[in-house]
C-alpha cells in the first residue's frame, strides 16, 4: 500500500465496538469473555496516524455502550491529536524538510474534524446535548 498525503491537515476518526465479543456461554462466569472490544484509527492528511484496538476496561451491558466507550475513547485522543497539531503550527515547528511531505505550510488551516460511528444510537446520544 502506498499512502500519498493529502494537501490538507484534515483529523478523521473511525469508530468501532464489539460487544462482548469472546462470551460464550460455556465461559460465561469469566468478566475478561465479556469485555468489548474498542477500535478506532485517526487520519491526517488522509494518512493513518494513530490506530488503536484494545479491551474497554468494564463489562458494557449493551451494543450501544460498548460504542459510547470506544467513542469517548478515541475523541480524547482525537482533541489530544488536534491541539498538538494547532500547536506545532502556531510555533512554526515544521521545518522545510517537513513541509513537502505534509504539504503544511504558515497559512495552512487545520479544518473540523470528522468522526464516524456506525451504531444508530451511539450517535443519537452524542448529538444530544441535554445528557
């Protein structure tokens, strides 16, 4: 696979969850069989830079949890991504040899970040202000 950079520092976040995804009921009295699993993997410039796959630290009780956990998992790490990258912009930090491969440059702007979900209610709940 060749990956050939954008011209633009755009974040893009996708999201995904397994409930309980190693429980069966011949070890269903085992907590670590019914942990979901959390996945997600961020990309700038339309290139992975940070890709993450790991067990929730608690039993989620149903799909849509096992979603808003991976969620809230990769948005810390996504806000973490983005101020970085506000950060080494306002110092100039990216110097020539950086500048072509990532095509950032003084006035380059980071853009909003896109995050997808594939769970319905997952969604629903992030979009709702009022929780």
């Amino acid at each position: 696979m060749i990956l050939q950079p954008t011209h633009n520092f755009h974040l893009v976040m996708f999201v995904d969850a397994d409930f309980a995804g190693m429980w069966r009921h011949e070890n269903s009295k085992l907590r670590n069989f019914a942990l979901s699993h959390s996945r997600y993997i961020i990309t700038c410039c339309g290139c992975p830079i940070n890709w993450v796959s790991k067990l929730q630290p608690e039993v989620a009780v149903s799909t849509t949890e096992s979603e808003c956990v991976a969620l809230s998992m990769g948005s810390r790490e996504l806000i973490h991504l983005r101020c970085l990258v506000i950060e080494l912009h306002k110092h100039s930090l990216f110097s020539a040899p950086l500048e072509k491969p990532f095509f950032m440059t003084r006035t380059s702007t980071l853009e909003t970040s896109n995050i997808y979900e594939d769970n319905a209610s997952c969604v629903i709940l992030a979009h709702n202000e009022g929780t």
